[in-house]
C-alpha cells in the first residue's frame, strides 16, 4: 500500500472537508488529491532521484509528501537551520533534484548541479487537471537526515511499508469530528511532522501548519482556528502555559495535546494538568528510525498518576507508558542479554513499522530487533522510562551513574526550573558528574545547597562535583537537549 492511497481513501470518504489551512479558505481532500496527482505526473517525467524541500511549515509540506509518493520518488525535507556549508553539503546528496524553497532559503544554496529550486508559490498555482494519471509508489517513501552532532548526517530511509503500518496501527479511518484540527507546529523534516500529515489525512482531521514557533503565536492561532488537537515537544510546552496563564483566556476548543521529542519535566506535566483540566495529554515516544510513536502515556494514564498517592504510580507521570500493541520492546544489558522488570539497559523494539534502515546500512539483527541507543527500563506494570541515551551514561570510576536519575532530583528543588547533568574527564575518577542549571526568576540557590538536597535523596557518588548557574541549556530546535554542546561549554 503506497502513500498516496491513504489520501485517495479519505478523499473519496469525505471529499469536501478541508485538509489542510484555515476554515475559511482551505484546501478540501479532493483538492488536495487532484493537485498531488497533478504534480506527482509532473515529477514522475523528470530525471529525478528525490523531491527535496528546505522550507518551514505549511501546504507545501502535505502536498509533496503525497505528490512524491505519486511520482514514485523519495520526499527529503532537510533541516533549514543547519550553517550553509552543512546545508549545502544536503542539497548535493539529493541531486538530480526538484527542491522546494522560499527565495531567502534557495540563496543559502545557489548553483548546486542538478538542482532545480522551486518555490511555495509555484505550487500554489499546480493546474489540477492538466496531467494524466501519475505512475505512484516507489521503494522509498521519506528519506529524513539525522541530526548527528558530529560527522556527516545519517539518511534513515523509511519505505511506504513502515509508514502505512504506523497509520494503520495507531488511527481510525475518518475516525474524526467534522470539527477537528491540528496545529503542526513541529518542523517538517522531524518524523512527528511527517506522521501527522499521514495519520490527519487518514483520520480525516484538518492540519494547520505554523510556519515559526512562538508561544504566543502558537496561542492565537490555536484560538483563531479552534484547534482540537497538537503536538508539542518539551521546549514548547511550558512557553506555552506560561501565555495560557498570564491572560486567563485558556484555549477553549483543546481537546488532545501530545508531547514528546524529549525529557518532559514532571513540573510541567503536572502544571499543564492543572492549567488545562479538560484536556488529554498524551506523552509520544518514538524515533526517526521506528517512523515514530513506539509508546504512549495516555490520557487516563496521566491523570490517574496524578492523582495517586502510591509512589509507583505516581511515578508513571515520567515515564512514556506502553509500548504500542504493533510493537515490541526488550530491556537489553550491555551483553544483550535481555533483562527483567525495573531493571535498566538499552532499549530494543521490534515491529512492521519499524525500518532501522539507512542509506549506508541496516541497524536491525536477523530477528528484526532495532538497537534506539536509549537506555530505559520497563516497570512491573510494563511502563517504559526513557533516560536518555546510552552515549550520555556517566562512568565514575566502576560506577554508571544515569544523568536523567540525578536531573529528576535536581528539579524538585523550587529554585530549579531547568537542569542538565554530563560527566566531564577527571584524572581519578574518569568521569565527574556536572550539572547545569537554570533557575526559576526570582528563586535563588547555592552550589551547596543543591549538592546537599541530591546528596539527601540519591548516594554520594551521584552528587554534582560541580554546579554551574546557566541562562539558557542548549537544545535542538525539536526540544532535545545537546549534551555534547553543553560537555564543550562546560569543558
């Protein structure tokens, strides 16, 4: 099953309901079918290997997932916040190309061979009905570039296989109100972004597409449009509340918000509870290389948490629930022995959505397991805790020390509104532990006073040697912290 099939499906189901912009004026299903239909014909006559895209959120972006699928070609959106050099280096491993960018973005990457830059514009004037019937389906569906600190990006290629099980898996066909919309407010060459242009299509769910993230952008929009539904990662959560709390006017029409892209503070979590109560939230684990959501908090699940005395319940609120019932996940120790319940290691799924596949090589074993390099654990009651990668596991002396273990004490102290723990070289121990922390406006806090509240609740040995008072921590742009650009700034 290609792609473009889901959107044929809901467009013969509900073919006058807007798929994607604002009520007033938006695409309907069947117009948004009988342009990808005509553009993916257009496409599929060129000597092209992929249909790329550097530009920021909006109808371009479902547009081309669907019209790439008709002409049989990979989509590629790149990272537009990459320096020109490394942006450039994209743009070359996509050619023979169509590239579509606003003229700003196009002039960060003049004169590439085998690069044809079209803009957003251009699309919005596709004749609909001067094309024959486009060939559709291809070997690959999306080709997404990590996001490597170091070394050159790795394409984790996603065929029409895994992505059609993820949709099939996880939404109900036209399961949606007339009524709902989602704000897309994630970037479109993160995986959250490529799987809420399929999932909405399916569901029949109308997509709003924020080109830049602000939080009071964000809230007006969300108000104007009446929005039901939205994904948001760490970063934005709380700039978020922070506007829903200052003018008291709430966002009325929220129904479902989802998070993910990180490690979600408890705080937060249970500050949005508080601020928006008739809302389900909804925490999304997954990665690029599992075509996304592989576990899911769901809403009864958090607010059973939050409103339970027991510890172990409780507790639940930082983890990222179960696993989907399409997948499979094992707790791994570093032998690959699989280990039992509370205890910790890397984390293995295993499932038809899952690809684990790059262009350079397959990561899955023969048996389909898929190695996420994040370390976690899986509870008696089968609720997966993500701590972080297995890169960041902190060695002091013989001793693994988990930094998301030290972090979640750190942040219950009130003075505390961000923190981040690495370990950097010592010349006894291997490794010392570090913290960075951000503070709450107006709260204070001593160096001391801090290593004495871990010191209180965790051992000696997962005590910061060092705290460092910082404004801001160093995040990507998807809310994930940058650990090894902390270690630089730090170091």
């Amino acid at each position: 099953m290609e792609l473009s099939m889901l959107l044929e499906m809901a467009a013969e189901g509900c073919p006058d309901r807007v798929a994607v912009g604002r009520r007033a004026d938006g695409l309907t299903y069947a117009q948004l079918l009988a342009r990808a239909r005509s553009l993916g014909a257009r496409l599929a006559g060129q000597d092209l290997q992929h249909v790329g895209m550097v530009d920021t959120n909006s109808e371009a972006v479902p547009l081309l997932v669907y019209a790439a699928s008709y002409a049989g070609l990979p989509f590629v959106p790149l990272n537009y916040r990459l320096a020109d050099a490394q942006l450039q280096a994209a743009v070359r491993r996509i050619a023979p190309a169509v590239v579509v960018a606003s003229p700003e973005q196009a002039a960060r990457f003049p004169g590439i061979e085998g690069i044809t830059v079209v803009s957003p514009d251009d699309l919005a004037r596709v004749d609909a009905h001067d094309a024959e019937e486009p060939p559709s389906g291809g070997d690959i569906a999306i080709l997404l570039f990590t996001s490597g600190t170091s070394g050159e990006p790795k394409g984790a290629v996603l065929r029409p296989s895994h992505l059609v099980s993820y949709v099939l898996s996880t939404v109900e066909f036209l399961g949606a109100e007339e009524d709902e919309a989602i704000l897309v407010s994630v970037p479109p060459y993160h995986i959250a972004g490529i799987s809420t242009v399929l999932t909405s299509v399916y569901n029949g769910r109308r997509m709003v597409q924020l080109p830049a993230f602000s939080p009071e952008g964000w809230v007006e929009l969300a108000r104007a449009e009446r929005i039901t539904h939205a994904m948001v990662v760490p970063t934005m959560l709380g700039r978020i509340l922070d506007v829903v709390e200052a003018d008291g006017e709430g966002l009325p029409a929220l129904r479902h918000l989802s998070y993910g892209g990180g490690r979600m503070p408890g705080t937060v979590v249970e500050r949005a509870l508080r601020l928006l109560p008739d809302v389900d939230l909804v925490n999304a684990y997954g990665l690029t290389e599992t075509s996304s959501t592989i576990s899911v908090l769901g809403p009864e699940d958090h607010r059973e948490a939050a409103a339970s005395t027991d510890p172990d319940v409780r507790r639940r609120l930082g983890s990222v629930g179960r696993p989907l019932p399409s997948v499979e996940i094992e707790i791994r120790d570093h032998d690959g022995t699989v280990v039992g319940p509370g205890e910790q290691g890397e984390i293995f799924v295993r499932g038809e959505q899952v690809s684990g596949e790059y262009l350079s090589h397959k990561a899955i074993d023969d048996e389909g397991w898929f190695p996420t390099r994040d370390r976690g654990l899986l509870d008696a009651a089968g609720f997966l805790y993500v701590d972080g990668r297995a890169d960041d596991v902190i060695v002091r002396g013989a001793e693994n020390l988990s930094p998301g273990e030290i972090e979640d004490v750190l942040v219950q102290h009130e003075a505390v509104a961000e923190v981040a723990v690495v370990g950097l070289p010592d010349t006894e121990w291997g490794e010392r532990v570090v913290a960075a922390v951000v503070l709450h406006a107006g709260k204070d806090a001593s160096e001391k006073e801090l290593q004495d509240w871990v010191r209180a609740r965790l051992r000696s040995s997962k005590t910061p040697s060092e705290v460092h008072f910082v404004e801001v921590l160093p995040h990507n742009e998807t809310g994930k912290l940058l650990r090894r650009v902390l270690r630089e700034q730090l170091a």
